[in-house]
C-alpha cells in the first residue's frame, strides 16, 4: 500500500516500478524487473527526514561518523537528515560545512547540517550565521544548550536576511539547575536532581514573546510538557511564525520508565509525566506539533555504562524510529500524521523539496514491512554506538527498501 498523504496514490495497493533512479510507473506492473520486491504487509511511504540527529563528527568519531549515520538513518527509512552543531568542536565555519556536505555528498541518505548559532553553542555571542548559510547550512542551532534573551534576538533579526531557520532547546538554566529527571511522584523517591518543567516552559513563554518582537520564524526543538504545547499552540493560532518538533521516546515513555534507572532512557529534556505525554500526542494530531524526530544521540559505552548521575543524555533511535511508531503509536496517530510528521513537515520548513510517490519524479521513498519481527543487537545495529534500552528486544516493523539519489538500498529480512 502507498502512504503518502500528498499522492494521488494514497491508501492504494499498487506497484511501483523504478528504472534509473526515477519512479516511472504506479499501477499494475507486468514487465520483468532486475530486482522484484514482494510487497505483502509492505508499506511505501515519501523517504523519511529527521529534523534532529547527532553525529559525533569531528571530535568524537568513534560514537558515530558521517558515514555511520547515513547507514543507521538508511536502515530507518530516512533519505533525509539534519544534523546538529554542538560537536566538539563546535560546527561553526564555512569551511567545517562544507567538509560535511563534501563527505556526504550523493550518498542514499540526504545530510543538511546546521550551524552553530553562538559560539561554541554557548547562547551569547553570535557565529558567522551568513558566512555558514553560504557554505551550505540549512539553519542554526545551539543543541542542547540555550541562549540567552540577547542572542536569540539578535540572531533573529540577523538571519532574516537570508531566511536563515533559527532552532532553539528552551531551557531556562537558572530553573532546570543542572537537573537531568522530571520533578513529579515517579521521581520523588529516585534521588536524582530534577529538571522541572517550568524550566521549559518559562523559556518557551519567553523565546515566543521574542519571536512575535522579531516577526520571525523560531522552531522549538523536542519540547516535552503539556505548557509548551499550549504555548505553542496559542502563538500559532495568532498567526506568529512558530514551529515545533517532539522527540519519538517522549511521544511513547514517562518518567515512570525511569525506576530502574536505565541511562539508556536519560534524555534532554528528561521523560515527563503521563498527562505531558497524552499532550504531546494530541499536539501531534491537531497539527500543533510540526515533526516528529529520533533526537539521535549516540554516547560511547565507556561513557554511559556508568551511574545514571553522570551519564550523557541521548539514545540512539534514528534506526528504530518507524518499528517504535508502529508497535506503540499507530493506534494512537494516524500513518497519514506520521507521515506528514516525520516526511512532509520537515522539509516544508526547511524549504526543501516535499518528497512525493507520483511518477516521473526523483524515486525518494521507503519499503517497510509492518508486520516483520527483527532483534536489534550488535548484528543488526548500525550505529556505532549502543545507548539504547531496546538493544537485544524483538522489535515489529523494518524497512526493507529506500531510494535516493538515484541509489537504492535493500535490507535483508
């Protein structure tokens, strides 16, 4: 079956036949074809985008390099990936762009790398914002760390002349103070410092307040409490220029998952209560919540197989995006949302092509097979590194098929 929400193929049965990287023809295929792909329980979807992802490139090319994420994203369906600046160092130079874009260049997998806002992701002083956006950054962001009022204003400002995407973890640092565990009943007993939602909120309240004074379009990344979404959802019923993301573990776990303290599940921000999580999922629906993203972040074990106080945050999930959708939250969002979620929207903000299946155009899509059954282990992985709590689980739902760039990669069921 196709799904694709901007076809006129969607929800229907049918073949797709692709000669030289160019989806020539959707219906009933009689003619032979060098490679013949048995669609039952398949779904063909647009390639998938992440709108956030980490590689640990340059610095820390042992937890995961341009070339490992492209095979862990290909694995998960994507074609489309942007990745995150705070490496270390930072990426914050025309040249250090460049040098991506270069090492990914034509590869099945799509990299548009952001720039760092400030210096060294550090939220005051601007970066060459300009000089980056020439060199081929698609935005800028500061990653896990936040700006001060000042700075996003003023970066704000400066890349409306050139339409830079500005991106933005809201944070108020004087409130989360160093904490890495939601504040609710679930983490009372746990010992651990607390990340209090209002620490998110508050920032988000406030980053909105200086995009209505800039008049200019600011995307929220993996917002995770029930305030953000109505923040959000407020400012965009106002006409502002605000867009959002929420991360795939923040849509599915809660801080009750935290009992066993598995630093596999510490993430920024931190895993909130039941009631956040139904927020996050009817923001989805109703549109308030633009994308869905994995917020890929992998750590070398060395680093995380520690206590959870001083573990990094991040998971690594870019592969196993679409199995975790499909097992838990197809009931809950539609395949149609998804798709627009984590193929369509992402693009449309970045000012990318959509990816569509029709034919005659540029064959950018994924094959999965919603009812295979697949563990995920040091075999199958292709990350480099292994922060995940569903290493060595059956997981239901694998792509088997993406397209891109005049390539094609095939998995082994």
């Amino acid at each position: 079956m196709i799904a694709d929400p901007g076809s006129d193929y969607n929800n229907r049965t049918t073949d797709i036949f692709i000669s030289n990287g160019i989806i020539s023809e959707i219906g009933t295929i009689t003619k032979s074809a060098d490679i013949t792909i048995d669609g039952k329980n398949c779904i063909a979807t647009p390639g998938l985008f992440d709108l956030r992802s980490r590689h640990g490139e340059p610095g820390h090319e042992q937890t995961e390099d341009v070339e490992s994420i492209i095979n862990a994203a290909a694995a998960g369906g994507f074609t489309g990936i942007t990745t995150l600046p705070d490496t270390r160092p930072a990426i914050q130079s025309r040249a250090q762009i460049e040098y991506l874009l270069r090492k990914a260049e034509n590869k099945i997998v799509s990299v548009y790398p952001l720039g760092s806002t400030t210096l060294d992701c550090e939220g005051k002083e601007l970066a060459e914002l300009y000089d980056m956006s020439q060199g081929g950054a698609i935005g800028f962001s500061n990653g896990d760390s936040p700006y001060n009022s000042g700075a996003l204003q003023r970066a704000l400002l400066y890349a409306k002349n050139f339409n830079g995407l500005i991106f933005s973890h809201a944070e108020d640092k004087n409130l989360s103070n160093g904490g890495f565990v939601n504040e609710s009943n679930n983490t009372a007993s746990l010992g651990l410092k607390h990340f209090a939602s209002h620490a998110e909120y508050t920032a988000v309240a406030r980053e909105i307040e200086i995009a209505r004074y800039t008049n200019s379009h600011l995307h929220f990344s993996h917002i995770s409490t029930t305030q953000s979404v109505d923040l959000i959802r407020k400012a965009k019923s106002e006409g502002l220029k605000i867009t959002c993301d929420v991360s795939i573990l923040h849509l599915i776990f809660t801080d009750k998952a935290l009992g066993n303290f598995d630093a596999n599940l510490k993430l920024m921000p931190p895993l909130r209560g039941e009631e956040d999580k139904k927020a996050l999922i009817n923001g989805v629906n109703d549109g308030t919540i633009d994308c869905i993203v994995s917020d890929h972040n992998p750590q070398c074990p060395e680093n995380k197989v520690v206590e959870f106080n001083y573990s990094p945050f991040g998971a690594i999930t870019i592969q196993t995006l679409f199995s975790l959708y499909n097992h838990n939250l197809s009931k809950d969002i539609s395949l149609d949302t998804f798709i627009k979620a984590t193929s369509q929207n992402p693009r449309t903000i970045l000012n990318l092509p959509v990816a569509k299946i029709k034919e005659n155009s540029l064959a950018n899509l994924a094959i999965f097979n919603t009812e295979n059954e697949w563990k995920f282990n040091s075999k199958t992985n292709k990350s480099l590194s292994s922060n995940s709590h569903l290493m060595g689980t059956k997981l239901k739902g694998q792509c088997i098929l993406v397209a891109n760039n005049y390539s094609i990669n095939i998995s082994k069921l």
